[in-house]
C-alpha cells in the first residue's frame, strides 16, 4: 500500500504537468494560426492523447519504484511554422510555442502555492491523514513543475530550450544552433546523466522560495 500511494503521489503530479506542458504548445501554436495540432487531437487537457509508452509510463514508474531521480516526456505535439500567421516570424513563431511548455509549467508551480496555502487554512490538523495525502500531492506537483520548468529550458535538442535559443539568436550566430542540432545525442545524454548538477542549484533555490511563499519554512 505504501508503494502504490507513493506511486500515485509522484506519478499524478507527473501526468499532470506533463499534459499541461503538451497542451500549452498546441494551444499557443493553434493561437498563432497553425491548426496542426487541433487536427491531430492534441489540443486537450486530455492525458491519453499526449501519453508515450516509453517516456509517460514505463520510465517515470521505474524512477519513482527505484526511489532514483526520475523523468518522463509525452509525444511531441506537432505544429507546422509555415502555418503561422504572417504577422509574426516563422523563428519568433517557434520561440513562443517551444516556450509556452515551460511557462505552463512555472504558472502551474505558482498555482501550488495557492493551493497548499488554502490547504494550510481550511485543514488547521496537520497531522491528519487528509492534510498530509492532499499536501504531498501539492508539493510533489510544485516540485515536478519546478524541475520541468528549468529542465525544458536547457538549451539542447529536442528540449524546448533549444528552439528558445533559436528564436533570439542573431542570423550571425545560427552556427551555435547546427552544433548543437550536429551533437544533440551526445549532448542530451550527458544532459540527462548530468541534470541534477545542472539545473539542481536553481531547483532548490526555486522550491526553497516556493515553499517560503507558501509559508512553510524548510
């Protein structure tokens, strides 16, 4: 029982943030004139339509059972930049959908200090079994959405950081984006073997803030 309860209290947060994540760039892409994705079925707030075997289901459960630092990803959302409006770039229309993904992710973090604050006031008993299920669930999800806010924005393929990076660099400095695309396996795998040495500084500076606004001191 206190596997499956640990299960679920990362494993939600997860499912939850991730699919936010998706539906973020389907919704900014579609905002921006392309309906590839709408056409695909992505523009929900649907977890099933953005599941990957692989990254939203088998690795992030491995992780959690393994008590190990863990990740996961859902399907790419497809877009098409040929589709977006003439009113903007096709390289700023790529910038603004790949950074929709993590600014979801951050709203949702900041929406989790509201509600662990409601939590805070309407269950007075911290030691009951209620207070405690529904806070871990608030702070694992502030904590995934944290983590998939600054992990995204690393800059390397296929993250969302690296067609950020596209989309602000001068034409000058285009050769940075073939190198990173040229070298983008190595890179992503060092980025994952190396994450928590990365993006794990800020990741606690971030959650030790979140938490203070929260009003818990840690």
């Amino acid at each position: 029982m206190e596997t499956l309860f640990k299960v679920i209290s990362y494993y939600i947060p997860l499912l939850l943030s991730i699919t936010i994540h998706e539906y973020a760039h389907a919704l900014v892409s579609n905002r921006l004139g392309d309906d590839t994705a709408e056409r695909f079925g992505r523009l929900t707030l649907n977890p099933l339509a953005h599941i990957d075997i692989l990254g939203t289901v088998i690795m992030p459960i491995m992780g959690i059972l393994s008590g190990l630092p863990f990740f996961g990803w859902a399907k790419p959302v497809p877009f098409n930049p040929l589709f977006f409006s003439r009113n903007i770039s096709m390289r700023k229309g790529i910038m603004y959908t790949a950074l929709a993904g993590p600014v979801s992710n951050l709203i949702f973090a900041v929406l989790m200090i509201v509600l662990g604050r409601m939590i805070l006031f309407l269950i007075p008993n911290t030691s009951s079994h209620i207070f405690r299920a529904l806070f871990l669930l608030v702070v694992n999800t502030m904590q995934v959405n944290i983590g998939l806010f600054l992990f995204n924005l690393l800059p390397v393929p296929p993250l969302d950081g690296s067609k950020i990076l596209y989309g602000i660099l001068p034409e000058n400095r285009m050769y940075i984006i073939e190198f990173l695309e040229k070298y983008s396996f190595v890179l992503f795998i060092a980025i994952i073997i190396f994450a928590g040495d990365i993006i794990g500084p800020a990741f606690v500076a971030l959650t030790r803030f979140f938490f203070h606004l929260m009003g818990i001191s840690i």
